[in-house]
C-alpha cells in the first residue's frame, strides 16, 4: 500500500477488524518501517494514544469513538463505559476532538440497554470516522481554490509551507492542511511544499516528507528556523497549517513553532490559512489563552532517534546529562495573525466563526 492510494482513501488510518478490535498505521515507526498494529482493549487504545502511534486531532478523536465500541463489547454497563471514556480522556488534553468524540459517543449509548450499545457503538465510531474523511474532503475542495489563486498571481509553481504534519496520517483520510495540496496535485497545478522539521518529535520530518513523497508531490524538508528566510525571499506563497483546537474568537492552537511561522508570514505579507474540520473548533473557549497545553517528556528535546547507517533504530542524547528542558507541545496562534480559516463549509475570516457555526456546534 503506498500513500498515493492511500491519500485517495483506497486505505484509511484506522479500520474496523471485524473481531471486536481495530487496526491502525503505528506512526511511531515512521518513515523507517510501515506496520500496522491491532488494538483489542480499551487499554490500547490509551497507550496508542498516549505514545503518539495515532496522533493528530481528528485521528485522536476517531480512534477514542472506536476505543468506545471496544467498551462497549467488553461491558456495556453505565459503569464500564464512565470508566472507559474517563481513561482515554486523560490521554491528551489539548485536541479537543478527543473529548468532542467520547460525548458523542456517550450521547449515542445513553438511551440504549446494555444488549443494544456495542452494536451502537461500532456504527457511530464509523460514522465518526467516515465523516472525517468528507469533512477532509471538502477542506480540500475549498483550499484549492486558494491554490488556483495563488497559482494564478505566480505563474507558476505554488509554493507552500506547511507545519508538522497535519496531513493523512493525523486524520482518518486526505489530511487537513495536505487537502488541499492532494487536490492541487491531482489537478495538475504545480505544487512544490516547505515541510518544517518540526522539532522535538520531527514530525514534519518522520510523517509529512513520508506521506508527500509517497504521494509524489514534490517537496523539499527545512529547519524550523528556516521558514522566515525563505519567506523574506519571496520563496513561499501561502502557509497551510492544521489545528488541534481553534477557540471561538479565531485563535489556534496547533503545534508548537506554528505561532513563529504566522509572525514570519504576518510581517512578509504571505497568506497564512489554518485548515479547520468544525470538530476541532471549541466555541466553549472565548480565546486561546483558555486551551491547555500538553507538556510533554523532557527526553523528547534532549535526545533523538534515528536509522544508522547499518539500519539500527538508535536514540541519542544531543543535550549534556542531566540538562532540564521544557517541551510544551502545542502554542496558540492569535486570530489576527489568520489570513483564514478553511473548513468543510468554505473559508472564512476568525472573527466569522461564530456567525457561520454557532448553530450547530455546542458552545
């Protein structure tokens, strides 16, 4: 299976086995080996959560809808799912599609008896799942609209920035922010993406530059600290970056350096748009300073692992012993550093979000 296909969704991210467990791509391997790994207990779930090997708001969220299911197979009783929902809840507490798919999913069983639920269950993770392909899709449609403009002004190859990686393998299918990228290729547009590093967990690195060669989109990997300079030489049209939880007033919290790069474009006048599934928009929250941030292990900056040259998987230590590091994971963007927010519904300004989904997202 390559990306190519995948990114066509001829595969997802996760799937049902159809013996009471699911499957998923273990992206803790990546880019050095492709595996999938079985999750049969709720427990799983947890630990494939918590270690990264799903990650990605809309791929958290999808796999705790199935990590539900699982529940409801082993007990459905009030208790077991309460206990259920709470373990795999304290997994991540910045991606809100994490909780945003357990109350769903504890919605869908509280009016059913136990004998009804995992039935239940297992129809609405899969409802959740596939309508985060749709959702990705129709990011897609919308952003390469902008592509066609931007493609339009330069004449020639689009040149994009993206961070970490908010692409397929953060979601079930087509990615949020690599959407649009995808549509562009596949259209025939010329497209050429800046994948950031993106230091600690080089996610950018492992995930994006894997996903964007796999599907053949051209692609060069850079620094971190490089996204400035290359926008001060006139080298990147537009930033596409994703979100793990946008707050009503237009704010983003995505994953840490995000914020960096919206200055950068900010000030050299470069577009910057955040590709946004409405699942992942909290209008509960007034701004961004309200999201909590994940602090993540220490180890995550002071070492590093990586292939050798006789193809060992080695961690090193790039930091002298004993150094403490802070490793926050996420930061917040302010809105008005937003060009624009594209969504499942057309793209809009930050301060348009309320107006636009406030209908029909709990607040």
């Amino acid at each position: 299976m390559t990306l190519a296909r995948a990114a066509g969704n001829a595969r997802r991210t996760i799937w049902a086995t159809g013996d009471g467990g699911v499957e998923i791509i273990d992206q803790t391997l990546l880019p050095h080996s492709y595996a999938t790994r079985r999750l049969g207990t709720v427990a799983d779930v947890a630990e494939a959560i918590k270690v990264m090997r799903v990650r990605g708001a809309p791929l958290i969220g999808a796999t705790a809808a199935y990590g539900m299911a699982i529940a409801a197979d082993a007990d459905p009783s009030d208790a077991g799912l309460g206990t259920a929902r709470d373990t795999l809840f304290a997994t991540r507490p910045t991606a809100v599609n994490l909780g945003w798919a357990l109350t769903r999913m504890m919605a869908r069983l509280a009016g059913a008896g136990p004998a009804d639920r995992a039935a239940l269950a297992w129809a609405e993770a899969e409802a959740i799942a596939a309508e985060d392909v749709a959702l990705n899709a129709a990011i897609g449609d919308h952003g390469l609209a902008l592509v066609e403009t931007a493609y339009a002004a330069r004449g020639g190859t689009v040149n994009i920035l993206t961070h970490c990686n908010a692409g397929w393998l953060a979601t079930v299918g087509w990615g949020t922010a690599t959407a649009p990228i995808y549509k562009a290729h596949a259209a025939g547009i010329p497209v050429h993406v800046f994948v950031d590093e993106t230091r600690p967990r080089n996610q950018g690195a492992s995930l994006t530059a894997w996903e964007l060669g796999e599907a053949g989109v051209p692609h060069t990997l850079v620094a971190d600290n490089a996204g400035g300079h290359l926008m001060r030489r006139d080298m990147v049209d537009l930033c596409i970056v994703g979100t793990d939880r946008t707050a009503a007033n237009g704010d983003v919290c995505n994953k840490i350096g995000t914020y960096l790069k919206a200055l950068a474009a900010h000030d050299n006048g470069v577009p910057f748009y955040v590709a946004l599934p409405s699942p992942t928009l909290d209008l509960s929250l007034g701004s961004g300073d309200e999201v909590p941030i994940e602090e993540r292990d220490a180890a995550e900056v002071t070492e590093l692992a990586g292939r050798t040259a006789d193809g060992r998987i080695e961690t090193v230590r790039i930091a002298p012993p004993g150094t403490p590091a802070a490793n926050p994971a996420f930061d917040v963007t302010p809105a008005r550093l937003v060009t624009a927010l594209v969504t499942e519904r057309g793209v809009f300004r930050p301060g348009e979000l309320k107006a636009v989904f406030g209908g029909t997202l709990a607040a």
